[in-house]
C-alpha cells in the first residue's frame, strides 16, 4: 500500500507512523515516543497497533518482569546519571533500555567483546 495522501514528515521521517516505527524498534516505549514526537499516547498506541497489525512490528508479548539489583560504584553511578539527564529519563530506565536493546539485538559480544569466555 502507498503513504497515507495526508502523511506529512515528522522528526526528519516522512510520515508519523514512519517515525512511531523506527523509535519503537530502537526500543522507546509509548511515553517516550510520544514526548520524542510531541504525540499524545493514545495517537502513538494507535500507531503501534497499526504496525503490529501490517507486521511491521512483533506483536505485543506478554510482560515478564526480572527485577534485579546491580550495585555500582559511585563514579560509574554518576555516569548513569549524566548519561540517563540527558535523555530525560532515570538511571534504572537507561540500565533497562540498555539490557533490553543489548538483549534483543543480541549484542552480547559486542559490548563485552571476550569471545564469549567464561570471566575468570
């Protein structure tokens, strides 16, 4: 099917469904898709159902959730904070979004980058 004859560009993508698409796939949620697009949640929810349905996304999966602690030092805690300020979110929520998209794009190698050797 062709763009929507009303689409118009959005935060440098062409269409607003466009961009809800590709901030889903880099892993954003609702809340921060919608303030990232100046939406409301109910337009971004719209979209996302509207992907899901067209295949363009996975289908919602029911929420598992693993709580965990992680203690880090007080200088690498600060780094979570500066890093998370500047994307306006929480340390915890740049710790999960991290995990989450090491995890779905399976970048284990990458980040730890030892060959997938058991730590000594």
């Amino acid at each position: 099917m062709g763009r929507h004859k009303n689409a118009k560009p959005i935060a440098g993508y062409p269409s607003r469904l466009a961009a809800v698409e590709a901030l889903a796939k880099q892993g954003k949620n609702y809340k921060e898709i919608a303030s990232e697009l100046g939406l409301d949640g109910s337009a971004v929810s719209a979209n996302i159902s509207k992907l899901r349905q067209d295949g363009k996304l996975p289908a919602a999966e029911p929420q598992r959730k693993l709580a965990v602690s992680v203690m880090l030092p007080s200088p690498l805690y600060r780094d979570f904070e500066r890093a998370a300020e500047l994307r306006a979110i929480t340390p915890e929520r740049l710790a999960a979004r991290l995990i989450t998209i090491i995890t779905r794009e399976n970048l284990f190698e990458a980040v730890l980058d030892d060959g997938g050797e058991a730590a000594e």
